[in-house]
C-alpha cells in the first residue's frame, strides 16, 4: 500500500504496475507487494528514502560472492551470526558457509 511519504508519480507507479501484475494473474496480494517493492527500490537508488542500504537477501541463486556485502549481513542477521558487523565480506562468507 502507498505510503505517505511517496509522491503522486510513486502513487501513479505503483497502481501501474499493480494493475498490470493483476491482469497477468497475480494474487492482488502478490501484485501489491510487487509494486510496492518496485516503486520504494527505485526511491531507494535515487536517494529519496532515509536508509539506501539494501533491505534484501539477494537471489538465492546466486553464489554468496556475487552479493553485496549488506545482502550477506542481512543473512547472518536473520540466522543469528555475532560479531558479523565488524567482518569483511570473505569473513562473512566463510561464517555463513559454516
């Protein structure tokens, strides 16, 4: 849902991309966060959002060493890794492959 602190274009984007998510067969609660997610990653690229460090985990897919090192913090965050703040990334990628 938009918030407030979005602009009309952002509020524009965001029912866009939701009403196009819909017509392809999205749940109207997959669609939203689709849109909402799109939308505030855009706001957080141009500098419009207080925090502009990624919130994400990045592709699962993807090897651990093509993340950005505050995808992999974020990891060790939600599995309950200390001390994850003050290692480098090759620290960090080794902690998580433990």
């Amino acid at each position: 849902m938009p918030r407030r602190t979005w602009s009309d274009k952002d509020e524009r984007k965001y029912e866009a991309i939701k009403d196009s998510s819909r017509k392809r067969g999205m749940s109207k609660d997959r669609a939203e966060e689709i849109a909402a997610r799109t939308v505030n990653k855009q706001r957080r690229e141009e500098g419009r959002t207080p925090n502009v460090r990624t919130m994400g985990t990045g592709n699962p897919n993807r090897p651990y060493q093509d993340r950005s090192r505050d995808e992999l913090e974020n990891i060790a965050r939600e599995r309950g890794l200390s001390g994850y703040s003050r290692m480098k990334k090759d620290e960090l990628i080794r902690a998580l492959r433990r």
